[in-house]
C-alpha cells in the first residue's frame, strides 16, 4: 500500500485535519500479511477488533481507501475470489465459524456490500481481465444466493444473522426477508449485467441480471410495503406477513419505482420525531419504534443497531436519494453526516448528543467519511476512457464557496485537483 498519499481538503463543513484523520485511521487498518485464506494484504475493521477480515467491513474500508492507493483496492478482488466457497459464497468473515451464534446452523455470508464496491472498482481500473474475474466472482456469488436464500414463492431474498443490519437473530434461511439485502442483491444483478456487457458477453446474458433486478425490486414492491404506514417493512415468509420495525433501511426504497411511495418516504424522512432529520444523521431504527435503544460504551450486539446512527445506513440512504433524483434531501444527510463524522470516526454514534461510541478507530465510518467528501460533495468519479469527471453535491447555503481537493490519487498513477467555484468544477492533472 501507498502510505504516501497526501490529499489537501479545503471545504466550509468539514477541515483538512478531518480529513487527513481519516485516512489515517484507514491506513492503519491496513494488515500486510495475508490471512485466513486471502492471498494478499487486506484492511481489517480497526480499533480493538484486531488483525483479521470480514468481508462487509473490508469492503466498505475500500471504498474510501481507493481514492489512497488503488492497488490496495484491486486487492480487494484477488482476495475475495481467493476466499470464495466452492459454491460462490463469500464468507462473512476469516475464521467463518458460528457456534458463538445459536440461530446459525448452516453456512452464512454477509450484508452482500462488495458487488458495489468491486464493480467500481472494475469499472475505475482499464484491465480487461480485471472485470472479467471480477464478472466471475458476481456471477458465482450470486449464484449461491439464489440457491440458498432465493424465496421460490415470493420471488425475495431472504437472510440470516449479519446478511442484514439489523442482524437477524431469529431463524435460518427462507424465514426473514429484509430490505437492505434485497436492494443490496437487486443492485448486484445491475452491476452484474453491466459489467457483462463492458466484457462484451453475450446479450442473453446481460438481459438475464437485468430480469433478476425487475424480479427483486418487483418482489420488494409488493411485499415489502406498508400501506397504512407509508414504508417499507422486512417479510417473514413462513407466516406471510411484514416484521413491524421501522429501521432506516426503509429510506433504500427510494429505489423502487413509485413517485407516491417517494413522497411518503419523504415525509417520514423529514419528520424529526422518527429518524432525527432536523438534528443528525438518521438514526437507525426510529425513534418511535419499540426496539429504539441508544448504547453507550462497547459493541453489544442489536441494541447497537436499534438506535444509534451507522454510517452505513445513512450512505445507503444518500445513494438511493441522489439515483432517485432527490438531490436536496441527499445533500442535506450528506452534509450533515460528514459533520457529525468529521474527525469521529467512531463505530456507530449516539443520535442525541453525537458521542462517538463503540471502537474510536472504526476504518468503515473513517472511509465512508472520506467517499461522502470525495464523491458526493466533490462528486468525484473516474473512467479511464475519461478520466476525472466531477458532479459536484453541494448545500445550497456554500454554493458560492471556493472548495478544493488537491493531490487525489488517481488509478493510472497520476494525481488530480479538483476546484469548485459558484457549483462548477475545475479539474487540473498532475505528473
């Protein structure tokens, strides 16, 4: 890995030392030495969780630490198809051993978060043969979950344990269908087919993951929404009915087409009472909902889920708002998660006073902070037939701020500066 990268960040919401903290804590999450299975180095979570992967928290770590060394990044492929069951399933972590957990009696994965972060990184790197084993480590992956989690009846993914956030500590497979894992497996069918079709298969193949997508997203459609509530629920097929909590999953609705159910969904999004929209990121379970918790301390488990605010949720809210075109709703969480956040790298925070709580050094919410600046605010992308692009997201109040990101390392070996003034970018290459 590159430990020499160093970025200039000049922006109104959040300062250059925050930044340079972050990428800190992820370089220091950084192991060297190959375990457990992969062939290369990898980034473990941080902080006390020690010198071994899991393969949700590695992946989410490298979708900032791209943007520091893509070779570290690229890493991230060669050790997932190192690691991958003979079946296609990724495990959930190294050591890949449940007896600690008393639902788990059959081999699990994880929230399925990689095929996001593989897929741009195959898509950022010109090596054909990179997208080509990436294509097929999609391909047998997604595999394993339509023969191991795929619903026949319903059409839904089901999961178990840590396949979804909140856990699911109640039963095995084909008992508990959740949304984020369902959008999270729909948009892995797209980048599946994409990526087929930037490997120049066969169109019959393309067109399949795109079936698969309109089948997910059509399944969470009709199963999954909460008329009367105006949201989107988790299903427990064995006895047909939506499991009642209200968690911020429900905001990766945004992705399901319906402008009705959007406009609900916004309406619970601004309403304080529920999600604290008017203070701080979302929390993860509503403020309303039985469940709500707040820990403070160490990682307990679910009740650290059923009420503290999680980079993760509140990312995955920002991209679904933005791909829906709700630009304002998602500038708004992403400005005020990258100030909660900044130089707080925390585990997960408390949705009152904004403590950090759980591991002070968690590389997943250092390198979520550092995605949310460079491709949200900057909206920084890179093709290599194109090199830089920038779609900048900024609040309305700053439009009229100068910005920089100066010394961003690039994936052919370059750095770049990216200027925004009056909302429009000026992008500068350098040797």
């Amino acid at each position: 890995m590159n430990f020499n990268c160093s970025v200039e960040l000049e922006c109104p919401f959040c300062s250059n030392s925050d930044f340079e903290k972050a990428i800190k804590t992820v370089r220091n999450c950084y192991i060297p030495s190959p375990k457990n299975g992969m062939v290369k180095g990898f980034f473990a979570p941080g902080g006390e969780y020690g010198a071994d992967w899991w393969s949700l928290d590695y992946s989410l770590v490298v979708d900032g630490a791209k943007w520091i060394d893509f070779s570290s990044a690229v890493d991230l492929i060669d050790n997932l198809c190192a690691v991958q069951c003979g079946d296609g399933r990724i495990k959930l972590y190294g050591t890949d051993g449940f007896a600690h957990v008393p639902n788990v009696k059959e081999p699990i994965a994880s929230l399925p978060r990689y095929f996001d972060t593989c897929f741009e990184i195959a898509r950022m790197s010109p090596d054909k043969s990179l997208r080509e084993k990436t294509l097929d480590l999609f391909t047998k992956s997604l595999d394993w979950w339509f023969a191991n989690r795929r619903d026949p009846k319903t059409g839904l993914i089901s999961a178990v344990f840590e396949e979804t956030f909140i856990p699911n500590t109640v039963s095995g497979s084909m008992v508990y269908a959740p949304i984020d894992t369902n959008i999270q497996i729909a948009r892995a069918c797209r980048n599946t087919s994409i990526l087929a079709e930037m490997c120049e298969c066969d169109s019959s193949f393309t067109e399949f993951y795109f079936k698969q997508e309109k089948s997910i997203l059509d399944a969470v459609k009709d199963f999954l929404w909460d008329k009367e509530n105006g949201c989107y629920k988790p299903y427990v097929l064995t006895q047909n009915r939506r499991y009642d909590i209200l968690s911020a999953s429900t905001f990766l609705g945004f992705s399901v087409e319906g402008k009705q159910r959007h406009e609900k969904l916004l309406m619970l999004l601004k309403d304080d009472s529920h999600f604290n929209w008017n203070t701080r990121p979302l929390s993860s379970v509503s403020k309303k909902d039985a469940l709500f918790t707040t820990v403070h301390g160490r990682y307990n488990g679910n009740p650290a889920w059923s009420g503290s605010v999680w980079s993760l949720h509140n990312v995955a809210a920002i991209k679904s708002l933005k791909e829906a075109g709700y630009r304002r709703e998602a500038v708004r969480l992403c400005e005020r998660t990258i100030r909660t956040f900044a130089g707080n790298y925390a585990e997960f925070i408390d949705p009152f006073t904004g403590s950090g709580e759980g591991v002070q050094e968690y590389g997943w919410t250092a390198a979520q902070f550092l995605q949310l600046v460079i491709e949200f605010v900057f909206g920084i992308s890179y093709i290599p037939e194109r090199g830089v692009l920038s779609d900048p997201v900024i609040p309305e109040e700053y439009s009229m701020c100068d910005m920089c990101l100066h010394g961003l390392n690039l994936p052919d070996g370059r750095t770049c500066s990216v200027r925004i003034h009056s909302g429009k970018a000026e992008i500068k290459y350098n040797s």
